[in-house]
C-alpha cells in the first residue's frame, strides 16, 4: 500500500526519506500534472522553483522531468528562489501555475509542495482536492531525463530575480531607503532571503548586516526557520549589538517577516499586520479591501472603521486568503504566521515587500519601530497583546480532542464573558470587549495551536490557560 499524499494548509510537507521521499514526490508532480491537463492546459507552461533544504534543488528537477513528460512546459529556476519572486515569475511568463519545493519553517527534517495558479495565489481548496484526487496510488508517472527535456526545449532554466526586482520598484521608491542611513539587522533564517536586501539597498547610506545568510540545512541557532521567538532570539541580540534601527527577519523561503524594533524586543505578527495596513492607509493613502484570517488581528477592523474600509475574514491559510484578494480585490491580505500580499503584487505573501514597506514607513514618518507601533495603537484606539502556545498531540486522538472543544461551553475564559463560538477553521470563542480565544489544528504538522488577542495584558496568560484546559492540553 503506498503512502497516502494529504494536502494540508498549503499543500503537502512530510519528512525527508520517511514519506517525502523521490518516489513520492513524482506522485504528487503527477497528480499536479493530471490536474492542469484536465484544466486544458496541455503544452502550456509552469514554473518550478525551490529553497535551500536539503535536496530541493534535486527535487525539483524531479517535478520537472514528471510535467515536461506530461506535456508541458517548465519555467525552473536556477537556483534558491523566494516564494514571491517564483509567485511574480508564474505571472510575468504568463504561466498557467507553479509547484515550490518548501517546507516554508518546518524542521530542517521536513520538505514540502507548494502549488499555485495562474496569478501566482494559492489554489484554492477544491483545486487542492483535485490535485490530491489526481495523485497516483504507486509510481505510475511519466517521467524523462532533465538533460532530454532541456535538449528539447521542454525545460528553461531562468534566473526570476531581475524581473522580480523591476516589478518592486515599480512598487516602492527605494531611495529614500537607501538615502536614509539606517541600520538594519536582516536574519534570513539560512533561507531564500539571503542577499536581498543588501542587493536592493546598496548604493546610499543605509547599512545591512545579515546574519543566517548561506546555506546550512540543518538551521544552527533555532529550531527552525519560523520568524517567532525563540528562533529569532539571536538576531533581536544581534540587532542591540550592531545598534541597529530594526530587525527584519525572513522565514525559510522568504514569505513570511518577522520584526524586531529598535530595542531588540519582537513585534508580534498581528501587531505588524496592523502597522502594514496603517502604512498603506495613512502614509501612502491608499483605500481598498483588507482580508485577514480568523486568527489574526482586531486592530484591522479598528483600522477598517476609521478610514471606512470593509474587513473580510477567512479561515487560516492562503488557499482562503488568495482567492478572496482576488475576488474583492484586496489592498492587502495577510495571517496571524506574519504573512501578507499586497495589491499590484500578486495574492501571495512576500517577506521582501514587506519588509521594505516596514523601512519605507520608518523613514517616511520619521520614526523607529517603537513609535510607529504607539501612533498606529493611537489611531486605532485600542492595543493588542497577543500569544501562541503550540502542543504537539497523537494524530489518533484528533477526533476525541475536536470533540471535547466542540463540547466546552464555558460562561467565561480568561475572567471573560463568552459571547458567541466561530466554528469557520477550528474554534474561536469570542469574548467581551473584542478578545478572543482559538484552538485549531495545524493543517502541516500534528501540532494544537492555542491563541488569543486581548488589550489588557494581565489576561493573556489567564485566557491562554483557559483554552489548554478545553483542549486538554494544559
């Protein structure tokens, strides 16, 4: 019986020689290659690209032979590539989708597939189901040598980065960044983020320092490459250090950004969530949509009644948010895993455009990172304090947990009234004066995930024990 591929959250991620393995692999670029077929998308191209895990660069040769044998063609890239640039590349050469060889900030055990549609988004769930529908039972794929698909024309290899990088400026004017004179401390997480920001900021006076910048599998100095503490413990260190201005900090494969400010101390992800939409609102005065998932800040919503913008929320992942950007055309989409898309991009999370909005921001408002976050709490009108805690559990007691937290009626949490349960993706118990409690799965790891926002932050820690007791995980 061969091992049954899942697609979860985005995509599929399993450990290297365990399930995700070469023969499985091929499976999955079967089933991907099937799907498009069946879209009518025979002879039409895709492009494949990777990060900096071990064996992905082979990995991803091995997808390409798969689809150039299936009949189409394929866009691969020549090397390490950030999840947005392969995103823009599937739009800039008028592709018909994507597969990425990531596992994003998994363990450096695991690796994972990404796909992606024509405009460079997530494929949203009933795609997905296609696709997993449409992976073979055994190794019953088509396949060719890369040297034989390349002699026939069927594989290019392309460098995306320089079309990637016209597309930013067109985005964002970067002279003032580099005229700035700042400091920044970049942490690239041994990932796909190395040598960007030095590449897109050199020329002024504005100094880069990264650390974590070349290629070691085995992720030193953190657990994995996750843009939360405690991973990122040493670049905040490193940016008190080196006097830095601010700590930017991308995950794996450069979607995701972390943030430190000034002082060493991180910034949560709702908190940058709501200083990007700020940003956008107030400094560049754009007006539009903001799409955010079920897990992610109420500051957007504060945001979203003050400069009379609706707020749409989806379940957690960019299969939901993708789509709905596109749908509504969203002035910036983005999740609690410090994620976010932006309009004239593409519907996909960029760490990169990110983090140069987050420079951009400080110097066109004359403050560091501290400031910022205590003019937008201002204009908002109310603060945010925020915490995650993630349990791992036995797969076979899913069920019996989903039962017991579909159960829990509790009048309060956290000393809170309990006002209403969303059952969208997981459960989240909303609670008096906009704070909430979550509990849901991962959809990549056998991982429980337990989180709150609330303004006061002396309840933090009384909600979050409320909520490991309903999935008894305390």
């Amino acid at each position: 019986m061969s091992f049954k591929i899942k697609f979860g959250t985005d995509g599929w991620r399993g450990q290297i020689a365990a399930e995700y393995t070469f023969e499985n692999l091929r499976r999955c670029a079967q089933g991907f290659a099937t799907y498009m077929l069946d879209q009518g998308h025979a002879g039409k191209t895709v492009v494949i690209g990777h990060d900096m895990r071990f064996h992905s660069e082979n990995f991803a040769a091995a997808a390409a032979e798969v689809l150039a044998a299936n009949g189409l063609k394929v866009w691969l890239t020549d090397g390490p590539t950030p999840t947005p640039t392969i995103a823009f590349a599937i739009v800039n050469t008028k592709s018909v989708g994507g597969i990425n060889i990531t596992a994003s900030h998994n363990p450096p055990t695991d690796n994972g597939f990404k796909v992606r549609d024509h405009t460079g988004g997530a494929i949203a769930p009933d795609g997905l189901a296609k696709i997993e529908a449409a992976i073979p039972e055994t190794e019953d794929v088509k396949t060719m040598k890369l040297a034989d698909a390349l002699e026939q024309g069927l594989v290019t290899m392309f460098d995306a980065s320089d079309d990637y990088i016209a597309h930013i400026k067109t985005l964002i004017d970067l002279q003032p960044i580099k005229d700035a004179g700042l400091t920044v401390l970049v942490d690239t997480m041994w990932g796909n983020g190395a040598g960007w920001f030095p590449r897109l900021l050199e020329g002024g006076k504005t100094k880069v320092i990264e650390i974590h910048n070349e290629r070691n599998p085995s992720f030193p100095e953190m657990s994995r490459p996750e843009p939360i503490p405690p991973n990122v413990d040493v670049g905040l260190a490193a940016t008190v250090t080196n006097k830095a201005d601010v700590c930017l900090i991308t995950d794996g494969d450069a979607d995701r950004l972390g943030l430190g400010d000034e002082n060493g101390n991180f910034v949560d992800q709702l908190r940058v969530y709501g200083l990007l939409a700020y940003y956008l609102l107030e400094v560049r005065g754009q007006r539009g949509p903001i799409v955010k998932t079920l897990s992610t800040t109420y500051l957007l919503n504060k945001l979203g009644e003050k400069y009379d913008v609706p707020v749409h929320e989806t379940g957690v992942g960019f299969k939901y948010i993708a789509p709905k950007m596109t749908e509504v055309d969203a002035m910036i989409g983005g999740e609690e895993s410090g994620g976010y898309a932006f309009r004239g991009h593409v519907p996909e999370r960029d760490g990169i455009l990110a983090g140069l909005f987050i420079l951009d921001m400080m110097c066109k408002m004359k403050m560091k990172p501290t400031e910022l976050l205590d003019v937008m709490f201002e204009k908002a009108g109310v603060g945010s304090h925020y915490k995650r805690i993630d349990s791992r559990f036995p797969m076979e007691n899913k069920a019996e947990i989903i039962a017991q937290v579909d159960a829990a009626a509790p009048d309060t949490i956290g000393g809170l009234k309990l006002l209403n349960v969303n059952k969208t993706d997981g459960f989240k118990f909303e609670l008096e004066g906009g704070s909430w409690l979550l509990i849901r799965f991962s959809g990549t790891e056998p991982l429980i995930r337990v989180y709150c926002e609330t303004d006061d932050p002396a309840r933090v820690d009384g909600i979050l024990a409320d909520g490991a007791k309903i999935a008894g995980v305390a």
